[in-house]
C-alpha cells in the first residue's frame, strides 16, 4: 500500500509541533511534511528528535503564500491535511489585528483552495478554537456544543470563525472533505512563554510578579496537549465528514486558581502575584461539551492535576528551551504589553 502523506500546518508551534512528534512516532508508515513559516512563535529546535527519520520532512513556506503552496500540492499530492498554522495570541490581535486577518483567513482559504485544486486530499482537518462561540456567563451548567452560535469577541477569534466559516463553505460548495475541530485551552511541554500557564512557571522560576489580568475570575477549561493530539489523530481517521468536532476535558479553572496551583507546586509565595489592568473584550468562561467527540472513542487521560504536575517538571527539565526564547524578540514584547 501507498504511503500516506500528511501536511502539518504550523508544525513548529506548540500544538502542531507536538502534532508532528505524535504523528512521526505513531505513524512510520505516513511521511508527515511539517509546514511552517517559523514566525517569532516557530521553532524547529524542538524536533531535534524526530528530524533524522526518514518520514519526517520540513518545508518553509507562508500559507498564505498562493505560489508556493500550490506546487507544493501539486508536488506532494497530499492525503490528509491538518492545518493548525495561525497567529494565536489574543493579546496581539488586540494591538495589530490585520496579521491575524492575512494568516487565519487568507491563508486558510489558499489552503482549502491548493485542496480543492489538485484533488486528492481524503481529509482536511481544521484546528479551530472554542473562542469562535464567544463567551459564557459564570453557571456551571452551560456548556458550549457544536451547535451554539458564533459570537467571537475578539479580532483572533473572529479570524478563526471566518476560517471556520471558509472551511464549511469549502465542503458545502465544492465537496472538499473537512473536519472542524473546536478545542479549549491547551497547555504542556513546549508552549510559547506568553500564554498563561508557560508565562507563570518561568516568571514564578526567575522569582517575578505574575500579570494576572483584572480579578483573576474569568474561568478557562484546560487540556493537556496530548489529549488534544489524539482527538486530532481521531478525528482525522474516523470523524464523519463535515462534522465539528468540540475537544475539552472537562477542566474549568479560574485564571487566580491556575495560578496559585502552578505557585504552590513550586513552592512559592503567593506574593508574586499582580493584579493588572484587564485585557480589552476579556471573555469571562469558556468551558466545552465534548459529547459528540467522545462517542468517538476520545476521553481524555490527563487531570488537571497529573497535568500541570508533569508541564512543571518538563518546564524545569528544559529551562534552557525557554529561557532562550524569553531572551529573545519575546522581551521587547512583553516589555511592551506589561510595563510590570
Ligand atoms: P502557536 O502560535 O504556538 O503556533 C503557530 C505556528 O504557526 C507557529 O509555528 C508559526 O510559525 C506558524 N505560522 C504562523 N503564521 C504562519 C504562516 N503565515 N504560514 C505558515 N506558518 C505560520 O499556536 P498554537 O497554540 O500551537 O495553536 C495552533 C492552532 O491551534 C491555532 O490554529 C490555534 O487557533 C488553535 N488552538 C489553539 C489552542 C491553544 O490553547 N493554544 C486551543 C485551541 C485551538
Ligand atoms: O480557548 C482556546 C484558546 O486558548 C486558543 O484559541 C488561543 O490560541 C490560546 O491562546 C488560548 O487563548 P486564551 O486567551 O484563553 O489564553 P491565554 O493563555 O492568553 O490566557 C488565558 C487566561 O489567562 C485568559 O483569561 C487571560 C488570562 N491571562 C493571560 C495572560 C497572558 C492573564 O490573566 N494574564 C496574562 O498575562
């Protein structure tokens, strides 16, 4: 039988990129083309392991680039795509919304059109986000499914809905293959130190205040990564074609109990926490209904607990992977965004 070959969008971030390892190790008969602009949030340094085996390739390429990607298509003849490529960030889209436009919408519309053109492709898996259907209020009881309605919020989750929307509209009028998978907050080993849970382990490491943005209340339901991969792994086999897909596990946190959990299992003071001014269009809770996923087969294998405990000790164990970003353009950054 033929091999299969696999395109990974944005493969050297953090969920792509533990995407790949997922899929190169689990998969040695598929080759797996690892395509990435490697902006300030790619990194290649991490697939030091998996980069000598013979099904693992590497492309530098924009996705909204229309010239290079579609003879890439043409070249490779894909099987499957996942395409997890995006400017990711709230907080930047806050202050320059327009690269979100151009990477999240564009470029996922040359994709679904490189798709289209040659043929071929048995699934297109689109990693999208719970922050499409915008916000909850504070009652436990309500849930996002797949049939709420959009309503994002902010300029990245209204990229991603426009993505999202592109991607059906692919597959209602041209037929294309899809899946649409709608996932809550990711955290574990090698994510990019300006999101919550990374940015609070190396500034509670350096001995620094931790932003925690107005009361600290707002609530995110959190997934480890791997979780997140192999939903992805199945939805991309076994999800019926056309379908949405909500991941989560069921692990709702306000951001002050993320924070003082992440503090006391390193075993510092509760002093480093700061409260700072709250992030513009904050959405209060997020927290998913996985139902039609799990009829699946998918159920989550990490806690919360047993997750964050491992994501400290990765943190500890690789302080040199993130203290080499924090070094870099990330400062003038953070210097930027925070003024701590
Ligand atoms: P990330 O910012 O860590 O990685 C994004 C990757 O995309 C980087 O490697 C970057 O270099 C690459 N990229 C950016 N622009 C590109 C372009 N124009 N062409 C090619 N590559 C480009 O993001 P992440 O947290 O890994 O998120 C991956 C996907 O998952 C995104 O689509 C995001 O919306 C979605 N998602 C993220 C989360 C989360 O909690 N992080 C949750 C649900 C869904
Ligand atoms: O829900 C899925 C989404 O999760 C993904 O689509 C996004 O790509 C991903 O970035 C993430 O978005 P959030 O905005 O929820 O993640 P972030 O880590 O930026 O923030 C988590 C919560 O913590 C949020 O309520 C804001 C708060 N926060 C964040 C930062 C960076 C703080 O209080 N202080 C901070 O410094």
């Amino acid at each position: 039988m033929a091999r299969k070959k696999v395109l990974v969008t944005g493969g050297a971030g953090f969920i792509g990129g533990n995407f790949v390892q997922y899929m190169v190790n689990k998969y040695p008969d598929y080759d797996i083309y690892n395509l990435d602009l490697l902006t300030y949030a790619g990194d290649l340094t991490k697939h030091k392991e998996i980069e000598k085996k013979d099904n693992y390739h590497f492309v530098k390429a924009d996705i909204a680039d229309r010239d290079a990607i579609s003879a890439l298509f043409e070249k490779e003849k894909f099987d499957y795509v996942t395409h997890f490529a995006a400017e990711s960030h709230v907080d930047r889209s806050i202050t320059d919304p327009e690269i979100f436009v151009v990477t999240n919408v564009l470029g996922t519309q040359v994709l679904l059109d490189a798709a289209k053109a040659v043929g071929g492709v048995t699934k297109f898996v689109h990693v999208s986000t719970d922050e499409v259907y915008g916000e909850l209020d504070f009652d436990p009881t309500t849930f996002f499914t797949e049939n709420t309605p959009l309503q994002p919020n902010s300029p990245y989750s209204a990229s991603k809905a426009s993505s999202d929307m592109l991607v059906r509209a692919y597959h209602k009028t041209f037929g294309l293959p899809i899946n649409i998978t709608r996932c809550s907050n990711n955290y574990g080993p090698y994510q990019f130190p300006e999101k919550l849970i990374p940015l609070t382990i190396s500034r509670v490491l350096n001995d620094q205040k931790i932003p925690v943005y107005g009361d600290g209340k707002n609530i995110r339901d959190w997934l480890h990564i791997l979780d997140h991969c192999a939903a992805i792994d199945l939805v991309l086999h076994e999800g019926a074609n056309g379908e949405v897909y909500n991941v989560g596990g069921h692990n709702e946190r306000t951001n002050l109990e993320v924070v003082k959990t992440i503090i006391s299992i390193l075993g510092k003071s509760e002093d480093f926490i700061e409260f700072v001014t709250d992030r513009l269009g904050h959405d209060k809770r997020y927290a998913i209904n996985p139902t039609k996923l799990e009829a699946l087969g998918w159920k989550p294998t990490y806690s919360f607990e047993s997750g964050i405990a491992q994501t400290i000790q990765w943190y500890l164990d690789n302080k040199g992977w993130w203290e080499e970003i924090i070094s870099g353009e990330y400062q003038n950054y953070f210097e930027k965004h925070y003024a701590l």
